[in-house]
C-alpha cells in the first residue's frame, strides 16, 4: 500500500545551526525573495526578548515572536498554540518559516509538526541546518549539539565559506563524510542559496526554474550582511544546474520513495508532478528537499494534460535527465 501525504497541507521550514550561522540572515533572503508567496514566520530566541524576531526585515505584521525558551522543549507547547493560531488566520499562509534558536534540537521541534492536530493542515516540508564555515570547530563543549543539528537536518548549508580558504572548506566536508553516511550539502556566502533550492512550493513553474532569481535583499539594520552588493561574484548558475524530465509514460509508485533515496549527494532538489500507474486520474505531487521526500495525491487532471513534469537542481553536471528517467520511470 502506499501511503500519501496532504498536498493542501502548509509547508513548514525549520531554519537550524548552531548561534551566529546565519539563519536570521537566510530569513531575510528568503522573505524578501522573488516567490509571491504569503509567509508566516516564527522567530524564537532562547532569552526573554526576541532579539531575532526584530531583525527579520519587511514583514513585521507577519513575524510572531517566540521568546523565554526553546521550542524544542519549555515553550514547545507556545509553538503549538501558536502554529493554530497561524493556520486560523483569514489569509491562510501559504509557507510558514520557523527559525529556531541556535541552542535547540530540530528533532523535537520535528515532533511537534507530527502532532495529530495538525494532520492535513501542514506538513514539514524541510530542515535547513547552517553551519558556520569559519567557526564549525568553535566552542568544542557544543560538538554534539551541532552534530544533532545537522544529523537531523535534511540539507546543510555550509555558510560563510568566503571567510576561509579551500583547505577548511574541504576540512569540514571530510569532518562530515566521517560522521554521515548520506547528508546533502550546499555552499554559501551570506547565506546566499537560491529560493528554488529553499522552498517546495511558491510559484516557481518548472518553467521558470531554468530562470536567474533576483536578488531583493533589503539592506536595513541590523540584516547580518555587510551591506555591499550581493549580485556581484554570485552567479547561481556557475554553481548550480537546473535539469528537467517529461514524459507520458506513467510512473510505477511501488518502489519510487527508496529509488530516490539513491540519488547522489549533490542533487539538492527535485520537485515536479507524476503521472501514476496507480492513479493515473490524479497528480501525484513529488517534493524531494534534501533528504526529506514528500509524495501527495493532488486533485484530478482536469483540463491539463497529464504528465511526469519534474526539474531538479543540483551542483554542476551532477544530474541529467537519464539519471532522471532511471529513478521515476523505473525506480523498481
């Protein structure tokens, strides 16, 4: 029997990584990225006063402050009363963010996304964790904190590489090959990832994938970049590869979670609708973030032609569209 998810369902994304990695910095990109997307953002800081909660830039309607605790474990019940209170809103958002404190663990905030009440209503879309490039091996009493960080994390997004030369970059990524079997991983400077890697959802067409996003990000206090022009020396497309996969032939289900499950390392995202051999009156909707898989049954057909449309994006030349075609239209 295979099992779906919703694919009404809210998408969630937790921002984890250990203090000072960047996550408010990611926020800000994400909230101020070319997505049109309605986002409700959680903020919690582990003090009395949400500092966070005050630098997230252009949204401040939208920004509610989780303070005086860790979601992960004291206020975990202030989450949930919150997330009710944010799904019962006139505007239902269509992405709500949650950035965690550095201090917390994502496996028990995880849990809380899995709560009965919440069943149909949302649905963890992805864990980000960042790590800080140039601080990683800092304060060694915190290792295994950081360590749970990124284990339970579906992507890692290895931040503020400009700051270190090549030698610690690569120092970290064999530090992680030592401790992890499999772990998806993706450079940055100023936490500067594209949204198509970031999110499931949003408005992106596999069309519009093979575009270049702009980058909005709003300079203002307190924003955690340095305040220079971040287009310059940031080509997306020098450091990652958009491939696309279409096809009439119907997708057998059975078999296809643990097919993707081999893809490699590098291929970071892969989103898209599946024609099924064993519903092939509705869209299957295929979400791969990570490690993370999401498949869900969407409405029928209708009008549009049915159809396996999926892109995926990875590092350079690290997918094509036979490896596509071997994993969906084959995955037994």
């Amino acid at each position: 029997m295979i099992e779906f998810g919703s694919a009404s369902a809210v998408p969630v994304t937790i921002l984890t990584g250990f203090l000072g990695a960047g996550k408010t910095t990611l926020l800000n990109r994400i909230l101020t990225g070319n997505h049109g997307l309605r986002v409700a953002v959680l903020v919690n800081d582990f003090g009395s006063i949400n500092v966070d909660a005050d630098l997230v830039v252009g949204i401040e309607d939208d920004v509610m402050s989780l303070a005086n605790g860790c979601v992960c474990c004291s206020i975990r019940d202030d989450l949930i009363e919150t997330v009710e209170t944010v799904l019962a809103r006139p505007e239902r958002p269509e992405y709500i963010l949650l950035e965690a404190s550095g201090v917390s663990d994502p496996s028990s905030i995880a849990m809380t996304f899995t709560d009965q009440r919440f069943r149909d209503k949302i649905r963890l879309d992805s864990i980000m964790c960042l790590v800080d490039a140039e601080q990683v091996f800092a304060a060694p009493e915190q290792m295994e904190l950081k360590l749970r960080q990124i284990a339970f994390s579906d992507m890692v997004i290895l931040n503020k590489v400009d700051l270190v030369e090549q030698e610690s970059v690569q120092k970290v990524h064999d530090w992680l090959k030592s401790r992890f079997r499999r772990y998806r991983l993706v450079e940055a400077v100023n936490a500067d990832v594209p949204l198509e890697i970031l999110l499931s959802v949003g408005r992106f067409a596999a069309e519009q994938l093979n575009a270049e996003v702009p980058d909005r990000h709003e300079h203002g206090p307190g924003c955690g970049c340095d305040g220079h022009d971040h287009t310059h020396g940031h080509d997306h497309a020098a450091h990652f590869s958009t491939t696309m996969l279409r096809s009439d032939r119907p997708v057998p289900l059975a078999g296809l979670r643990e097919a993707i499950k081999r893809l490699p390392g590098e291929v970071y995202r892969v989103k898209g609708f599946v024609l099924s051999e064993e519903d092939p009156d509705h869209r299957i909707v295929v979400q791969v973030v990570g490690k993370r898989i999401d498949i869900a049954r969407e409405e029928p057909w209708g009008d549009r032609t049915p159809e396996t449309r999926l892109v995926a994006i990875g590092a350079p030349g690290a997918v094509s569209e036979e490896m596509l075609e071997a994993v969906f239209l084959e995955p037994a």
